[in-house]
C-alpha cells in the first residue's frame, strides 16, 4: 500500500495521461519491478578481512595463478598482500593469520631458485606457526618422478611447524587452469564458513587431461658449426600439424636412451630382453621399457641408495649409470633385478628455447641444439636429449609437448627490444626476430650474440645480415672470446654501448637475456648496472633499483639455465 497523498497524486497523474502516456508508464513500472525483484543484496563472500598470497615460480606460471587469485579475492571483499617469495620478507610469517601459496618444482623435486630462500628457512628453524592458516597449490610436470615435490614439502613443513591446513595440498599438471580454479573455489568456500570453525574440506582433485601431445617429423638436421669449432650445435626443422606456441615458449621432449647402452645392461644381467613389463598400465618388453620410459643414466644418489639396499651392498652416495651399477655391483639374480626396475624414475622431458615463430613457418617448430658433453668422477658423459635429437635422421619422428612460459614473451610492437643470447640463447631470439619481421612490428630490434670464434661459431650468421640489410634488425653487436689474446664478451659489448642502450632504456626498450645462468646472465646483469650507474647518473643503490623497477614492470625478463 502506498500513503492517500501519493495515492491522490497518481490518480491526478492518470486523469491527466492519454492512452498512449498510459501503455508508456505501464511498461515502464513493469520494468521497475522486474530490476527491483532481481537485485540482490551485496555482501560479501567470505568471512576474512585480508590474506597474504606468495608465489615461487620458474617459468611465471605461478605468478600468473596467483595473480588471478588476488584479483578474484579483492572482488570478494579481502585485502590481498601479493608477493613473490624472493621478495616475501621471511620475519613476517609468524605474524601471519591466513596464507596462500602457489609454488612450483624444478629439477629434481626442488624448489624455484625465487623460493629456495623460504624453503630454506622454514625447514632450517623450529617457527611457531600456531596463529597461521593455510592452503599450498602445487605446480608441476607428471613427467617427472618428484611432480610437485616442492609444494608437498612446503605444505607440510607448514603444517609440522603447528599451522592449520585449510585444505589438503593440490597438485597441477602443465595444464593447471581447471585445477587451480577448483582449488580456489574450495578455498572461498573454506573463507565462507564460520570464522571460529575453520575445518579442512576434503575434496577429491579433478584429474587433469594432460598435456597436449603432437608428433614431430624431422624435415632439417644441420650442424651450424663449421670446421674446426670444439662445438656441435644443431638446426633441426620439424613439421608437426596444428602445433601452437608462441615466441618464447620451449618444447618438452622426451628423449630415448641409447641402444647399445640397454643391450649391455641386459647383456650383464643376464635377462630376457623380451620379458613382459606392465608399466603405468600399459605392457612392454624390458628392452623397450629400459629404451623409452626409464632413467638408467647418471641416476640420482636417491636411486644408487635404493638399488644398494636391493643388493645389500655397501655403494657410495654418488651419482652413476645403471649399467656401471650392474657391473661393478651386479644383482643376484632376475627377481632382484625386477626390484630395480621397480626403482628407476621415467626419463625427465628436456625443455628447448623454440627458435621460429608461426608467423613464418606454418606447423613447424625449430630448435637450436648443442650436443652435450660433461665429466663426473673423471668419466666423460654425454647429454642424453641433446645426442638423441642430434643423431635422430631426417623423417624420423618423435613425440613433444609445448611448455608455455608467460616470463619470457615479446612486447607490443611498437616497443623496442634489447636482445642479449650468446651460444644457443640465439634460440628465442631466432623466434622474435622472424616473429616481428613477418607481423611487420615496429619496434627497434637490437641484438647482443657472442660465441668462441667468429669463423666456425655465428649461428644464423647468414640470417642475421639479412635482417639487418632489411632493418628488422636495427643493431648487431657480436662478441667472439677466443678469437683474440683477451677474452671479450657480451657483457663488454654492452659496457661500450652503454650510452645507447640506456638511451633506449629510458625510451622504453625491453631486455631479453637468455642462455648459461652462470657466469653470463649473471656478468650481463652486472653490465647492465654498471651501464645504468655511469650514464643515468646514478649510485649502485639506485641504479640497482632501476634495474628491479624494470623488472616489476616486466621489461627484463631472462630465460636462463
């Protein structure tokens, strides 16, 4: 009911309105309802003021989630401290009342180099953590034997030191999108309970469908090296139908083990090659088994201890092939032999810097690949991927997955670039330059190469000149170490182009460094302080800062291994 005045006034208002002013308010009122009847009050979604969210990440992919989650929870009303946990301030964590983490593995089950720190820390001192609630998402690869290994260790290190653990830890795949929105679903939900009953909900995880598979068939394997280079670096050109990727994205592989190793373990054994195995549900000879799905190179000291105690033997904690393993300490017999089988990791995937961008080359992929040698105990090994891809011929095929990596992309394309890869960091670069070159981008494009001899070792000597003669490439500065008395390299190259390059700093450019993590990355780094000291003008405090600036602001990026 509405009061006689107002009541008094709309018959005045209908007296006065023709048919038509009539049928107008009518729709309009209706419509009025309609909005009023479907509004819904606003409140929040969950029951905490604020929340710290950290993230250790090596390819971005953490940070990316993480981000998103820190968005999603400000729409819902928290205060969201975001941080990396290579910037987390370590004193803070006993202070902390709900917390967040998204952490990835690398390697062999440990953690990013950005949250080695934290991991560290937490594991090296008896905290009281009574106060903390908490929540790990995992990031990983099952095609590695410790997936998600770092995320565990954390979780439950948290939950050792008396934290609560507001949801049991998650683990992610390559393709983590439906998982991790799962997961954070779960943990709104966890939010929206009573703030004096915090329980674990206990959810089943969503299986992930897996990373997406295609085949690779070998159009091109050159050596790029010439005569008399100590090197061996390959371009090998595979078609593979409907491949997607981007520049800066690398290629996962997973490589074969040699022939004539797996005969002369079977050989020393003494088993049947053909004997039948049911790996991961599906049935293989031992000698296919032992070829394409299991590690038995430079096995790691967890796996020695297994197969010592196995064979009841006193075996030193070092790393070493199973087939020096089955000689120097043989197994007594088939069934013991089984048990080590049962040991073995799967063969790791290799990840590759992709060297072509699909604006160039419709469904194919490149990469640069240099065949690998090192010593361990005074024996010389070889790289297992690199010598499997650089002996494969041309036609023979091979299965491969692309590994995104959100860290290391190109800008828009009017910005320019400052590109610094020696050796096969060329690899990324190859992608961005004919990435810009076919979408006509631009933005200036400067590169930094280096490699021992300038006769034998520019790779893509040919293409680069090119580009540069057609202005895809405004500069080149190359830096070959051994080709006189005093060693030069890249980062002395950009010592003597200092004054420009921070000229194109302040004007914007983004700096891309990719290859050996150290020394290199870590003597360009340093060249590029000292550039940025001298030429703007700063002390190292500030110059130091500059750098980082550029860094939050996503404008030097690395790919460094």
């Amino acid at each position: 009911m509405i009061g006689e005045t107002k009541f008094s006034k709309l018959r005045e208002l209908i007296a006065d309105s023709s048919e038509k002013d009539l049928i107008w308010m009518n729709g309009y009122l209706a419509g009025l309802v309609s909005a009023k009847t479907h509004e819904e009050p606003v409140q929040k979604s969950t029951s905490i003021q604020k929340l710290t969210i950290v993230f250790g990440t090596d390819t971005g992919n953490s940070k990316k989630i993480a981000t998103s989650f820190a968005q999603r929870l400000k729409k819902n009303g928290v205060q969201v401290k975001l941080q990396g946990l290579d910037q987390y301030r370590l004193s803070d964590l006993i202070k902390e009342e709900y917390f967040l983490g998204v952490i990835a593995t690398h390697g062999d089950g440990e953690p990013p180099a950005a949250a080695k720190k934290f991991y560290e820390y937490i594991h090296a001192n008896s905290l009281s953590l009574t106060n903390l609630k908490y929540a790990v998402l995992a990031l990983g690869d099952t095609a590695y034997p410790l997936f998600c290994k770092a995320g565990e260790d954390v979780d439950l290190r948290l939950k050792t030191l008396g934290a609560t653990q507001l949801l049991p830890v998650e683990k992610c795949d390559t393709d983590f999108e439906e998982t991790a929105n799962a997961w954070l679903e779960n943990v709104l939900k966890t939010f929206s309970s009573t703030s004096t009953d915090t329980r674990t909900i206990q959810t089943p995880s969503k299986k992930t469908s897996g990373k997406k598979t295609y085949e690779g068939k070998i159009l091109t394997n050159v050596n790029l090296n010439g005569r008399g280079s100590a090197k061996q670096t390959h371009h090998i050109e595979l078609s593979a139908d409907g491949v997607n990727y981007e520049p800066g994205d690398s290629l996962g592989v997973v490589p074969h083990n040699s022939v004539d190793a797996v005969d002369s373990i079977l050989s020393t054994v003494g088993i049947n090659r053909n004997k039948k195995f049911n790996y991961r549900n599906e049935e293989y000879s031992l000698h296919d088994l032992l070829r394409k799905k299991l590690n038995i190179t430079y096995l790691p000291e967890r796996v020695v201890n297994k197969y010592a105690t196995i064979v009841q033997q006193e075996i030193p904690s070092i790393r070493m092939d199973l087939l020096n393993l089955v000689k120097i300490y043989p197994v007594k017999d088939e069934a013991q032999f089984e048990e080590v089988v049962d040991i073995l990791d799967q063969i790791t995937p290799r990840l590759y810097s992709i060297a072509s961008s699909l604006a160039a080359h419709e469904n194919e992929v490149h990469l640069t690949v240099v065949k690998n040698c090192f010593t361990v105990n005074n024996e010389v090994l070889q790289g297992l991927c690199s010598h499997y891809l650089a002996n494969l011929p041309a036609d023979a095929s091979f299965d491969f997955y692309i590994h995104k990596n959100s860290e290391f992309k190109l800008p828009a394309a009017e910005k320019d670039i400052i590109m610094i890869g020696p050796g096969t960091g060329i690899a990324p670069f190859r992608a961005f330059i004919e990435e810009r070159n076919a979408t006509g981008a631009s933005g200036r494009n400067w590169l930094f190469y280096g490699d021992q001899h300038f006769e034998s070792d520019f790779l893509y000597q040919t293409e680069i000149q090119n580009y540069l003669q057609l202005g895809s490439l405004t500069h080149v500065d190359v830096a070959f170490s051994r080709d006189q008395p005093e060693k030069i390299y890249v980062q002395h190259k950009i010592l003597k182009q200092g004054h420009e390059l921070f000229s194109w700093l302040e004007s914007g450019a983004h700096v891309y460094v990719c290859g050996a993590k150290s020394p290199m990355s870590d003597d360009v780094e340093q060249a590029l302080i000292q550039v940025i000291e001298k030429f703007g003008n700063k002390n190292s405090e500030q110059a130091l800062t500059y750098l980082n600036q550029l860094k939050e602001e996503g404008r030097y990026q690395k790919d460094v291994y």
